[in-house]
C-alpha cells in the first residue's frame, strides 16, 4: 500500500514538473505575439480644419431642413393640397394613394420651379464651387430668386401681417424682406388659394351627391349608403371632363 502511494506521489511530481517546463512563460509568449498598440493624441484644431468642420456642419443642416424648404417655398404646397381636394371630392378613400399624389406633386413642383432653380444654381451654386463667392455671399444670392418667386404669389395683406409685429423700418424692396417673414406670408397665400380652388373642385361633386341621395329618399331606398351609387357617377364624369388634365393645367397656370 505504502508502495503504491509512494509510486502515485512521484508520478504526480513528475507530471507537474512536465507541464511547468513545457508551458511558456509570460515573458517568451508575449515576445512571439506582437500586441498592436494605440495611441491617443489631445491638440488644438488648426483653423482650416475648424472652418472645414462648420462648413460640414452647415452642409448637414440644409440638407436636414430641404423637405421645409421643398414644402413651405416652393409651389408644392398649393399643389399637394388641391390634388387632396380632388381624391376627397371623387370619395375614393386611398386612391390614388399618397405615394401617387405626392410623387405628381413632386414633379409639378419641379416643372414650375425649374426657371428659379436655374437662377438659384447660375447665380449662387456655380460662382462658389468656382471660389468667387463666399458661403455668406452664395446664400444671399441663392435667397433672391425664391424671394421673387414667393413675393409674386404672396398678398400683401399676408406680408402685412407680419411685418407690423415688427419694429423698425419697413422694407423698401423684396430683398429687404427677411425669409422668417416672407416665408410664413407665402404659405398663408398659397393654402388661401389652394382652398379657393378646392371649393371649386367640390361643387360639382357635392351636387352629383345631393342628386344621388334625394333620389335615393324619393325611392324609399333609406338603407342604402348614397355613396356606393354616386361613386360611379363622379367616376364617369370626372373622366369624361378629362379631370386630371384640368386640374394640373389650372394649377399650372396659376403660376
């Protein structure tokens, strides 16, 4: 018993002092292992590369304020508007759907904005990118055709609106006019008129309506929704009238 005890104790040094010798050391593993190291530096920013960084900030900025831009400075709001009109008058729920509306309204958009963005990139976007104007410089050119376009659709009573709340001098020209003003007075004139066209669009809708269930009443047909049976009707003569093309070509002669 003493023996086998004996013969397990000198086994197990053995084995220890196996392991020991044959496992690398701290010291030699991290020798064949190459540890990449970093480095931290902590200075002052050099001014051309502060500037460059506003400059990318201000970048971001107008490109996160383009869809106000697109919607509340241009023609798109009278035009998403009325064609809201027309689907609400037809009473065809989601059809068109909002994607279909919008994209035309888009487009339109783009169609009657096309001579002051011409303006907008000759007159600001090409003299900077060329280094004969500064960003300041730039902005302001690019501000005076969309304060054109915007003052040529704008009341006056809608620009008096805000300007009375101000004090100081009054603007003697529409580049005097601050886009914080101008901007605001555009979109009051702009809904106005869009509202003026969409009454006008309801009418004959409301009439097909007023037709369609006094008949259903005279009939006795008391259950049945009006709706189902002047949807068709509206359809028809929406259709026959060339609806959409009326619709577009008045919006576009509106500018």
């Amino acid at each position: 018993m003493k023996q086998q005890l004996g013969r397990g104790m000198r086994f197990g040094i053995f084995l220890a002092a196996t392991l020991l010798v044959g496992w690398p050391s701290p010291v030699s593993a991290a020798q064949r292992t190459a540890i990449p190291g970093v480095k931290l530096e902590i200075g002052t920013g050099a001014p051309p590369d502060v500037a460059v960084t506003v400059q990318l900030l201000l970048l971001l900025t107008v490109l996160s304020l383009a869809p106000a831009i697109l919607i509340l400075m241009t023609a798109f709001t009278r035009i998403v508007v009325v064609l809201s009109f027309v689907r609400m008058g037809l009473g065809t729920q989601q059809t068109p759907p909002n994607q279909v509306l919008i994209g035309l309204a888009l487009f339109i958009t783009f169609y009657v904005m096309a001579p002051t963005f011409s303006q907008v990139y000759h007159q600001a976007v090409v003299p900077y990118l060329d280094g004969k104007l500064s960003q300041q410089a730039a902005l302001e050119a690019a501000a005076k055709p969309l304060k054109a376009f915007m003052a040529k659709h704008t009341r006056e009573k809608d620009l008096r609106l805000f300007l009375r709340h101000v004090k100081g001098a009054e603007p003697k020209s529409i580049d005097e006019i601050p886009l914080h003003m101008l901007v605001p007075a555009f979109v009051l004139s702009e809904l106005r008129t869009a509202f003026q066209i969409g009454f006008l669009l309801l009418l004959p809708f409301l009439v097909i309506d007023m037709i369609v269930a006094s008949t259903l009443m005279a009939m006795g047909m008391m259950m049945l929704p009006p709706v189902m049976i002047s949807l068709p009707f509206k359809l028809l003569l929406f259709v026959l009238v060339d609806g959409w093309y009326l619709v577009v070509e008045s919006l576009l002669a509106g500018y």
